[in-house]
C-alpha cells in the first residue's frame, strides 16, 4: 500500500460545491413540506447527508486500485443483489426497486450504478490501445447489458438509462472510433421502434404524454404542465421562499423529489436557477479536472464514471422539469429528497476523493 | 494485488476537455430552457398559475322584493343551495361526469347535454347542474371534495310567492334565462341565472336584478379551499325592492271572490292609473317554477283547456257584452247621431235588414218605449241596436277606439293584447269584403267582432267617468311618468252615461240587488254570448263551454271615481247576478278600508295629542311595513262582519 494522503489532499472546493447543492435541497425541501403531512422531511434528509459523508469519507480512504480490484466480485454481487430485488424485493409504486437494510428500503439500482461505475472503469483500463477495438466496445456493452436489462424488467427505466451514459462516456474516452459511434447511432436509430414494444404502458404513456402534452391533462402531462407553470410563474426574482403557489398548493407533483428543481425555480426564480444550474455545472467541471489529474487511466474512468452519471441525472431531470424530456423518475442529485440516491452521490463522490488524494503517489 | 492497471498514464486530455465543454454547453441549454419560461413566457405562466390558485365562485345577488302600497311583502326570496359543476379541466369532468350524476340522482344524459349547451362559455366559469341541493347532494359534495374536486356549493336566493296563485299573473314568475335571453343581455347573464319570465319579473326585471358578486378563494391541488387565505371579494349588489299599487287587502278579497271561477279581475283607481287588485284565474303557482319547471309541467300548463297561462286581465280578447252599451252611449251623445232625447219601442225584439234581433228580455214582454237613460238602466237591446243601425260602424269604432278600446292600454305588464274594434276597412283588410250593416246591429250591443280586455273595460269607463281623463293603467307605485290620455267629453255627456250607470245600481236597473249602503256605486252589467244563439242551438244549451261570459264593472263614486272594477266571469251567464256581487264586494271592501283608516288616522292623532308625539306617523298602515298580509286580513274579515248589517 501506498502512503495515506493527508486531509488537505482532499477537494475542499469540491467538498463546498456539494454542501452548497446540499443546502439548496434542504432549504427547498423544508419549504415544500413545511406545511404538509410531509413536515420534517428535510430533518430526515439532513441524517441522509450526515451518512452520506461519512460514507464519502470512508470510501476515500480505500486505495481505488483495491476496490476495483475486486470489480469481478463486486459485479457478480450486483448482479446476485438485482436478481435476488426481482424475486424478494419489496413493490412501492408499482416497481419492485426496494431491499430492506437496517430499517430504511434502499435502492438496490443505485447501488448498483456505482458498481458498474468500478466495473466499467476496470473495464476501460485494461484495454491498452489508443483505439477501442470493436470487440472490447461490444464486451463494455454486455457488461452493461446484463444489468441494465435485470434494472429494466423492476421496471426501472430511469436507472437503466443512467447506465447508458457511463458507458457512452467511457467508450469515448478509451478511444471510441468514429465510425463505431456512427454505427452505433444508425443501429440505435433502427432499434427505436423495436425498443417501444419492450416499454411498460406506463412509461409509453410518458413518452407519448411528452410529445402530446394536451392529450393527457391529468397523467405525467398534467405533471409537466404543472412544474412548467411553477417554473414559468416564477419569474426572474422568484416568488420568494414558502410562497411559491404551485409548490405550497402542491400542483407541482412530489415536489420534494423529482420535481424539486421545480418548486425551487418557483420560489427563488430564473436567479435562483442560475446559482443551481451554476453550482451543478461547478461540480461537474471540478470532477472532470480530477479526471484530468488522476495519476492513471483507472483513476479517471472512475472519476469520469461519476461525472457521467451525474451529468445525466443532472440534465434528465431538469430538462424534465422544464418540460424538455418526458418524465422518467430520475432525481436531481443531491437535491431532491431520498435515502439511497443520496448515499449513491455521496459514495460516488467518495471514489473521487479516493482518486484525487492518490493523484501525486507513484 | 494484480497488476492490471500497471501505471497507465496516458490519459486522453483532449477528449476530457472536450468533455467540459459538452458540460458547459449543457448547462447553457437548460439554462436557455428556464429563460423562455421564466423571462419570456413568465406572464402567461404567472396567469395560468393564478388560475390554478383561485378559483372564483359567484355571489348570486338576492331579488328586490315586491310590496304592496302599504309596504307589505307580497314576493320575498329565500336561500337555498346550488350545485355548481367547475369545468376548468374537461378531462376531469368527462371522466367523474358518471359519478356527478350517480351522486346527485341526476340523468347523466341531461347532465352531458347540459355540458354540450354551454360548450361556448369560458372555462373557468362553473355552471349550475342542480339548482336545489339536498342535504344528500350536500353529504355527497362534502365527503367526495378530494376525488371528485368538481363539485362546489352556491349559496342562492329563490323567490317565495304567495301561495295558491295570489296575484301570480301580475307577479308573474322567474326562471332560469333562456339562449336568446343570455345573448340579449350583453354579458349580463348568463346561464344558471335566473331572470324574470313573465309579469313584472319581466317587465322590472332590471330593477329586480341586482349585479352578482364574486367570492375568489385560494384552493390546493385537490380542490380544497384554503381558508387561511383570504383573496379580495366582489359584493354582490342586491336588486331593488319595488312597491306595487296593489292593495293586499283588496286583492285578497278579490282572490276568495273568483276562487275556481274562471275569469279576471282587475281594480284600479282611475285618478291615477294605479292597479288596486289584479286576478286572472285559474292562476298557476309560480312557486313551482322557482327551482326549475319540469318539461311535463309545463306542457300540462300549455295544453290545460282552462289556459292557466293566459293572463285575462290583459290577454283575454272577448265580446264585452252589454257593457259596451256605455261606450254606444257616449259615442250617442257625442256624435248627436241620433239626437240625445231618441226614443226607441221595445217588444222583445227588432227586425234589421230582414233578420231578427232580439233584446235580452225575449219571451218576457219588453221594455216599453226606452230612452238612453233607461236603455242604460234595463240595458235594452233594442233601443242600441236602432242607434247602432243610425250611427254606422265606422261611427262607433271611432268612438270606440277614442275610449281606449281596440288598443293597448300600455299596462306596465308584458304581452297585453290589444283587443279587437271592427269598421269597413278591418273587414275589407282581413276578410276582403264588404261589411255587412247587420253585423253593425250585433257590434252595437257589444257582440259580433268587437272583442275587449277586462283592463281595457276598466280603464275606458274610468276614463268616461272621470270627464275624459284616462290614466294609463300601472302597477309600479313609483311610476316614473304616467301616461295620460284626454278625450273631449262633453259635460252632459259624462253626466248622462254616469247616471245611466248609478241608475244601474240604485234604481231597480239590471244590478239593483246590489246597492251599497252610503255609496254611489255605479255600474253596467254584461252577458256575452260567446257563439251565436243558433250555433248554440245547433252544439246543445247545456255545454259550460257556451255559457256566457258574465261581465260587470262598477265604479264609485258616480263622478271622478276612486276605484273601477271589472269582472270577468267566464261562463257565468249573468253579468249583474255572477260578477256584480264581486265588483260590489271589491268596491265595499275599498271604502271599509279607507273608512277605518280614517278612524285610525284619527285615533292615531288623538294618540299624538296625548303623547305630545311630533313625529308625524302618517297611516298605521304604511307605519308598520312588516305587518303580515295575514294578520290584516283578519282585521279586515272582523270589520266586514260588523258592517255587514248596518
């Protein structure tokens, strides 16, 4: 082993970038709630925060090359976790995602996620040409197929598609050729209608409600409308903390999660936006710098990993706020409430430290 | 450890950096996407949310009430409760219109058709499905707010009339507005609203109406009203109260006297137009229209032989009888056609261009040699036929006409008819022949084509024996401007025609048994033949069908009279014997009233004395407004009782 870093090896702005997020989601989430059933919500969040640093921090201190040593195994445990979710797993809203653990339901997925996140980087790091080679595109593929199809039949499109893009962004940074990416986009293209039949009713509805908002009044068009009508009438100033109509009235569907960015939008504005948006975008750049700085090809696909999944989950779901993308149920990290997104960011986060405190050690 | 990562150092700086700048660009993206919505489209948005947060729900304003002339309620409102169905969201409503219909007892079909008839109006205005809410309808909305968030309450006021039909052709009743009515009303109404329908609802119902508040309340998501927050209201503005020239106590006695006769009955005072009392029966109650009349109702009251719709104080076009004869006389006296000292000899009967005419007492003698007093007085066919015969009909439509008949008398009152005076041109105009000078004969004594309204009777002996003074007859008691009409009467005429009348009366004329004690009460009684005598024959005499219609007005006193009265019994046969007791009974209830309100007004006086009271009181009456027409009215039967035999 290595010699350990020390505390001031850490990304401290890394570190004030997501307490920023983190502040932003708790104010928002007591504002959503505060008058609610729901009251004391943001208490419960502050706890999932308190685990997930604590986690972050744990996982920083294990040399990266040792847990992704051990991607196999971690693989094989994911896969074994996702089976064993569709066979026992408990069914909230119509999905069986949720496994007990110590009292809470986690979200098998999420710890998923962060496995193939290991895996693929492991993946990545040992091909050792400057090209990716069609075969090992196709083996990165398989490795994420399996998965993705056990996340799919939960059904889970939202995690599932989370996967799509670590891979995406993998591929291209160990070399994805150009023609490779071009087949890839023809053949996805074709696959298209093909990959509608496989859609659950509900998530069909989804898209279609997406494309025809007006046909679907009450459903996830209705959804749209209303986080659309949260965001539009806040304005440029907001309307002001705890008075956002839509948010207190609870038109903005679960308006503590999914649609946080919403209820945010409403009551802090397009100026309120910007600093969210601002803070997402610092988060993001300062994770590809890690990358940029990682002592090893390992280091930065797993750094890169991350930023992958959460560039995702950050676009999918405001884009989806605003009306850009159909509903798919994926959360703003960080912000909106939720026991195991959370720990997932954190714990993702925690494979960043781990890489940047290991940048300057031969 | 294996060694599987070997130190790879290369990393790909340029596809990394490419990287930050997709990051870059996909913030810019998503921020670009909340600037459309909240710079560009922030109004529309603001709007929409605003919907959203409010939902407004009318104030429906209360009707003015109506009073008699001494200030008691003869139409009052009541509250009541409206459903309202908020259609904001069609979606919804398509998909709980079912259930709606379940839960309110409604026919879902009804329901849909009400939907599709205001398919046109804004969105966001509810309308009325149930007009009377249960306590079940209550129960049902209260416990179904959450899952069938359409439903709201409205707190309404329907109109309470007297029962039984009291008045109710004056009143007339309101309903629910009509498509042409909404479109005439320039955005005034709209539907669900109610609005006058007929009678003075009708005619004052922009009066009556007041302007509709609007209540604006903050709801959540699923349709729960936020108390805690409290928007701006707009106050409903109540409809003005209007007071009527009707007399309850007058109108009672009126209402008891036709009971379930058919006919009319209108009072007034020809001083100044004002209507005293006003029946028409049979008479529906307008009560029953309140809420909402079901389509079956309303054909039964369409298609009733009685015509209960019609309101025969104004609408009744019928031969006047014998009472024309008034009209014939001063139309005699003052063309001079024949001379005023005319004589004429009555055996029963007379023969006019070869065809026999007969005077009512046929078979029982006859009345001698007549001049226009008695003919008046006995009411002698004969003797108007001669000056019918001599006067010619465009003569007498003249006259007729010059008294207010054949025309409108412009009764505040929608739909009056004009009634029918006949002359050569009608004839030529609607038969396209010539007229025959026989029916002259039958138009003299008030048979034949001239048809008349019982207004009509009262307003044109009025206006005679008043000196030529015709007021337009009203019920308002705060008319604006009472039209008047001034037909030159010679004095002697006036006084002829009103002695005539008292000789009806008081001097063993055709209604001398009822003579009122101390009052010059005057009159002239009318049987009208609805057919004539040989049709009857033909059809079969005992058919009430064809029985006469039994006219009488009577006024008092003899000159400038106060109050005229006409009665129309319908098939009653004998004008002096069916509807002169009822003119009487008006008349005598008239000058009861005002007998004992000067003796009150002279207690009250003396009561003032004593008090040393300056506030000048003014009647009892009019002094107590909230007196109930019920506790009058036993005032009133008791003084009755001890007049009756003086």
């Amino acid at each position: 082993m290595r010699d350990a870093p020390g505390t001031r090896d850490y990304d401290w702005w890394l570190v004030a970038i997501l307490a920023a997020i983190c502040a932003l989601g708790v104010i928002e989430i007591y504002s959503a709630t505060h008058g609610s059933a729901l009251a004391g919500m943001h208490l419960k969040q502050i706890r999932w925060l308190v685990v997930g640093v604590v986690l972050m921090f744990a996982l920083s201190r294990v040399d990266y090359h040792v847990i992704m040593d051990q991607a196999p195994i971690l693989y094989i445990i994911g896969i074994a976790a996702l089976l064993a979710v569709l066979l026992v797993g408990h069914t909230r809203f119509g999905a069986k995602r949720w496994i007990p653990v110590m009292g809470e339901f986690l979200q098998v997925s999420e710890l998923v996620k962060l496995i193939i996140i290991i895996v693929l980087a492991r993946f990545f790091a040992e091909v050792r040409t400057d090209e990716l080679s069609l075969q090992d595109l196709i083996k990165a593929g398989l490795i994420v197929g399996l998965p993705l199809a056990l996340i799919l039949k939960q059904p889970d499109l939202g995690t599932a598609l989370v996967l799509m893009p670590m891979l995406v962004v993998g591929a291209f940074l160990a070399g994805l050729q150009w023609k490779h990416a071009a087949a890839i986009v023809l053949i996805g293209v074709l696959m298209l209608p093909a990959g509608w039949h496989f859609l659950k009713p509900y998530q069909k509805e989804r898209v279609t409600s997406f494309l025809h908002p007006e046909e679907d009044a009450k459903g996830s068009g209705y959804q749209v409308l209303q986080s659309k009508i949260a965001v539009g009438s806040g304005g440029f100033w907001g309307k002001g903390f705890g008075n956002g109509s839509q948010n207190q009235l609870g038109y903005i569907p679960v308006r503590y999660s999914d649609f946080i960015m919403s209820a945010w939008a409403e009551e802090q504005g397009f100026k309120g936006v910007l600093l969210a948006l601002g803070l997402y975008m610092a988060l993001l750049l300062r994770l590809v710098q890690n990358a940029q700085r990682a002592k090893d090809r390992a280091g930065m696909f797993l750094v890169m990993g991350v930023a992958a999944a959460l560039g995702f989950h950050v676009l999918v779901n405001v884009a989806m706020v605003i009306g850009a993308m159909p509903v798919t149920g994926i959360p703003l990290p960080l912000m909106s409430y939720g026991g195991s997104a959370t720990l997932f960011v954190f714990l993702a986060i925690g494979l960043v430290m781990n890489v940047r405190l290991r940048r300057f050690v031969n | 450890m294996s060694y599987w990562f070997r130190n790879d150092n290369r990393l790909p700086q340029e596809r990394l950096a490419a990287a930050s700048y997709v990051i870059v660009g996909m913030i810019a993206l998503l921020l670009l996407g909340f600037w459309k919505l909240q710079v560009i489209d922030s109004d529309k948005y603001g709007q929409l949310a605003e919907r959203n947060r409010v939902r407004s729900i009318p104030i429906i304003a209360p009707r003015g009430r109506m009073l008699d002339r001494d200030g008691r309620v003869l139409v009052d409102n009541y509250p009541s409760f409206s459903v309202l169905l908020l259609r904001d969201d069609s979606a919804a409503v398509d998909k709980n219109l079912p259930a709606i219909a379940d839960g309110l007892g409604l026919s879902l079909d009804d329901l849909k058709e009400q939907l599709n008839n205001t398919i046109n109006l804004p969105k966001f205005q509810p309308i009325v499905i149930k007009p009377e809410a249960t306590p079940a309808d209550v129960a049902f909305i209260e416990s179904h707010r959450a899952d069938v968030p359409l439903l709201e309450m409205l707190m309404v006021h329907r109109r309470r009339y007297l029962p039984g039909g009291f008045m109710s052709h004056a009143s007339g009743y309101v309903g629910e507005v009509s498509e042409q009515q909404i479109e005439a009303s320039n955005g005034r109404l709209r539907p669900g609203d109610f609005a006058g329908k007929s009678g003075l609802e009708r005619q004052y119902n922009d009066l009556l109406m007041g302007t509709d508040g609007m209540r604006r309340v903050v709801v959540n998501s699923v349709g729960k009203e936020m108390k805690e927050m409290r928007l701006s209201q707009q106050e409903a503005i109540p409809g003005k109260q209007i007071q009527l020239t009707i007399d309850y106590d007058l109108q009672e006695v009126a209402e008891k006297a036709l009971a379930d006769k058919k006919g009319a009955i209108v009072a007034l005072d020809p001083r100044s137009g004002e209507i005293l009392a006003f029946v028409s029966r049979p008479a529906p109650d307008p009560n029953d229209f309140a809420v909402r009349v079901s389509k079956e109702e309303w054909q039964r009251l369409n298609e009733d032989e009685d015509r209960p719709l019609l309101n025969r104080v104004t609408q009744a076009q019928l031969a006047p009888g014998s009472v024309f004869k008034i009209v014939m006389a001063t139309a005699m006296l003052e063309s001079k056609v024949p001379a005023e000292n005319f004589t004429a000899f009555c055996p029963g009967s007379a023969t006019f261009y070869g065809r026999q005419f007969k005077c009512w007492v046929y078979g029982k003698g006859g009345h001698g040699v007549v001049n226009l007093h008695a003919a008046i007085v006995h009411s002698c066919d004969v003797f108007f036929y001669n000056v019918g015969m001599r006067m010619g009909i465009d003569r007498i439509s003249k006259y007729a006409k010059m008294l207010g008949l054949g025309s409108k008398t412009g009764i505040d009152l929608p739909s009056e008819e004009p009634g029918l005076v006949p002359s050569e041109e009608w004839v030529q105009r609607v038969f396209h022949h010539k007229w025959y000078p026989g029916s002259t004969i039958s138009v003299a004594i008030g048979q034949g084509a001239v048809t008349v309204t019982p207004l009509q009777i009262a307003y044109a002996i009025g206006g005679i024996a008043s000196g030529g003074v015709f007021k337009q007859p009203h019920l308002l008691k705060d008319a604006a401007r009472v039209g008047e009409m001034h037909v030159d009467l010679a004095e002697d005429t006036v006084e002829q025609v009103t002695q005539g009348m008292y000789g009806v009366v008081n001097e063993g004329g055709t209604g001398g048994a009822i003579k009122l004690q101390g009052i010059e009460f005057c009159g002239k009684s009318g049987s009208a033949q609805i057919m004539s005598n040989t049709e009857r024959n033909r059809l079969g005499k005992g058919l009430s069908q064809n029985k006469d219609n039994a006219w009488f007005v009577g006024y008092a006193p003899r000159r400038n009279p106060e109050i005229v009265v006409t009665v129309l019994v319908e098939g009653g046969e004998h004008g002096a014997g069916t509807s002169g007791p009822i003119v009487r009974d008006i008349v005598k209830a008239y000058y009861d009233k005002k007998e004992k309100k000067n003796q009150g007004q002279a207690t009250t006086a003396l009561r003032k004395d004593e008090l040393g009271n300056s506030e000048n009181r003014g009647t009892p009456e009019s002094g107590k407004a909230a007196v109930k027409p019920e506790e009058s009215a036993a005032v009133l039967s008791t003084s009755e009782k001890k007049k009756a035999r003086p």
